[in-house]
C-alpha cells in the first residue's frame, strides 16, 4: 500500500486520542472515588468526551474545509496534548468535565482528519483498507491502552496516565510535520454541503445505522468493568488480562473490516457485523453461568462491532468522493453521539436499576440497526444510480 508507512503514523496518532477518550471505562470506580462522585457521574467524563467530538468538531471541520489538512491536523493534535497536561492538575469534578470537552473536540477533528488524509494518500481501490488500518489505531486504545492503563493506574494513579499519553503524541506530531504533505480539499465546501448531506434520507439513514450500533456498543462497554465484576468473580487485574483480550478482537475487527469491505463490499461487511452483534448481545445473558463462554462472547462481541466501522466508513466516503472529509466528520458526529447515548442511557440503566441489564438495551439498538440496514440496502440495489452522490 502506498504510503504505507504515513498511514501507520497517522494510525498512531488515533490509538492515542482513543486511548484517552476509553481510559476513563477501564478506571472509572477509581475516578468516581478520587472525585467523590457516582459511578454514574463518572461516566460523564466519557459522554461529554463523545458529545464534544459529536457537536464540536464536525463544526469546526466545517469551518476551516479549506484549510490545509497537514496544518489542521498539526493544530488539533497540538491541542489534545496541551488539554493531557491540564489532568494531572487536582482539579474539580466541573473542570475536568470542560477538559475533556477540550479533549473531546479536538480529538475527535484530528481523528476525522487523519482518516481523511490517509484516503488521500492511497488508490481508491485501497481506501476501506486505509480507513481500517486507521481504526485499527483506535481500537487498539483498547488492546494496548485500557488494559495496560487500567493496570498501571493502580500503581501509579490515573493522573499519570494522561501525562504519559501527552508526551508520547508528540511522536507523531513531529513525523507528521516532517512527511506529512499539504493536502487541501479539491473543491470548495461548506455548511450548505454538510446541510445537503443531512437532507438526503439514503444518507440520514446510514448515519442512524451508525448511531445505533455504536449505542448499542456503548451502553455496555462504557461500564464493561462493572459489568464483568457483577457477572464474574475476576479481580480487577484478570479484568485487565479480559479487556486485553477483547482488544485484541477489536484490532482485528477493524482490520478485517477493512479488507472485507473492499473484497465483499460493504453491504455484506454491514450486516454480518451487525448480526454478531446482536447475537452476542442477546448471549450475554447467559453468559455469566460460566466464565469461558463470558469471554468468548465479549471477544466475538468486539470482533463484530469493530468490524462494521471501516464499511460504514467506506460507504459514507463513496457517497461523497470528492469531500471526505465532511463524509467522514457527519459519520463521525453520529459515532460518538452513539457513544454519549450509550454511556448516558447506560448510566441511567444502573443509576436505576442494575448493570447486569444493559445488555438487554443494547440488543434492542443493534436491532433496529439491522432493521434499517436491511430497508437501506433493499432499496438501494433496486436503484441503479446512487441518490446520493446524483444530490451531491
């Protein structure tokens, strides 16, 4: 793949942003104590993380569309590691929800612009392979960052994780600046365009597929440490070595999400993601009757959730070729407001009743994804031009 390389750096940049944005799920009873809030309160620092990346960002890609990406993805990330260095501060429960609403925003525009500018810099046959790799970054947050986070966390305190994840960006920042290329966008684009984007219903309904599956996702693994406490009798550091494992799985989704989208298309990517997962979702409740099927549900759980984005990716992208990124920032919004409901309704779930039933919610969100899809992708193959790209 051309450019191989770059793509891997840029991969990099994404798994720290995303290390940043999960660690808060593998330590969030330690946080809740250090802060003297609820478990549930605690959550927040996620959902305001997701909302964030949701609302803010994609205003500000608008925005500065016709910026040079190498410039803007320099500026972003400069940011996001200037907002690490404010966690290690004994601060208040309010100001460390405004940082990681700094966190949030300027992660989630280097987040969407790195995987524009890796679509830029391959064949367009290479593109969902592109996209994978760069989500392989994000998922790996959770084979290498939660887990490992987790586990230092209780040897060092959770402050000093977000320190370390500031100076470690700086890698990535200085090779960007150094092989990077200016790359601006090939027309002219602005909010009309993200408008006419969120008018269109092919369109609109993909991105609800996006928010439901990521919701369905999100409602359990935000509190996924809790819920293995209340399903299992794993101590918090084979807590660690599940939540390694399940990284894992994640890696290889997006990876072989990647490929499977370029090699089977991305209907089929969708769809088979989307029925494993809500498979998995419904096994869980069986799951806590013994440990291994636990955890080879949650493994086939994170293979298939993760397995879905690069398609969807992909898919957003064909809609419009000749703007990523506004593709990729509208698909992106939906992703973490997929995750700011899933984190909030699972917040409401055990501030009400117990962790053991957020599985039952989001089986309910996958469904309704795969209902949509299945409408979605019926239509659309009766159709011979895409509406899509003839309204864009």
């Amino acid at each position: 793949m051309k450019n191989k390389g770059i793509i891997y750096i840029l991969a990099l940049a994404v798994f720290l942003i995303g290390t940043i944005e999960y660690i808060i799920t593998g330590v969030i009873e330690m946080i809740a104590a250090d802060l003297g809030v609820l478990t549930s309160e605690a959550g927040l620092l996620v959902t305001v993380f997701a909302l964030a990346a949701a609302i803010i960002a994609p205003i500000m890609i608008t925005l500065t569309i016709n910026l040079d990406r190498k410039k803007l993805l320099m500026t972003t990330l400069g940011i996001f590691i200037a907002s690490n260095g404010l966690m290690f501060l004994d601060l208040t429960y309010e100001a460390m929800l405004w940082i990681r609403i700094v966190q949030g925003a300027s992660g989630g525009m280097a987040t969407v612009v790195a995987m524009a500018v890796a679509t830029r810099l391959v064949q367009q046959e290479r593109r969902g392979n592109a996209i994978g790799v760069i989500l392989m970054g994000l998922s790996s947050s959770l084979v290498l960052g939660v887990p490992i986070g987790t586990f230092f966390s209780g040897m060092f305190g959770w402050r000093v994780l977000f320190i370390l994840i500031g100076v470690l960006s700086l890698v990535p920042l200085l090779i960007i600046y150094k092989k990077v290329p200016s790359i601006k966008e090939e027309e002219k684009a602005g909010l009309s365009m993200q408008l006419s984007i969120m008018k269109n219903p092919t369109i609109l309904t993909a991105l609800l597929i996006t928010l439901l599956y990521v919701g369905g996702y999100a409602t359990l693994f935000t509190y996924i440490t809790p819920f293995l406490q209340a399903t299992s009798s794993l101590s918090m550091t084979e807590i660690s070595g599940v939540l390694f494992l399940a990284g894992i799985c994640s890696f290889v989704g997006s990876k072989v999400g990647g490929q499977l989208a370029d090699a089977r298309g991305v209907k089929f990517t969708i769809f088979l993601g989307l029925i494993l997962q809500g498979v998995t979702l419904l096994l869980f409740a069986l799951a806590g009757v013994n440990l291994i099927v636990l955890i080879l549900v949650l493994m086939i759980f994170m293979l298939a959730t993760w397995s879905i984005s690069p398609a969807q990716q992909l898919y957003l992208v064909k809609l419009a070729p000749r703007n990523p990124d506004i593709a990729l920032s509208v698909n992106t919004s939906f992703i973490q407001f997929g995750f700011a409901l899933g984190s909030g309704l699972g917040g409401l779930v055990i501030s009400r009743t117990s962790v053991s039933y957020l599985n039952w919610l989001g089986f309910i969100a996958v469904g309704i994804a795969l209902l949509l899809a299945a409408v979605l992708f019926t239509i659309r193959s009766r159709t011979e031009t895409p509406m899509a790209t003839k309204s864009l």
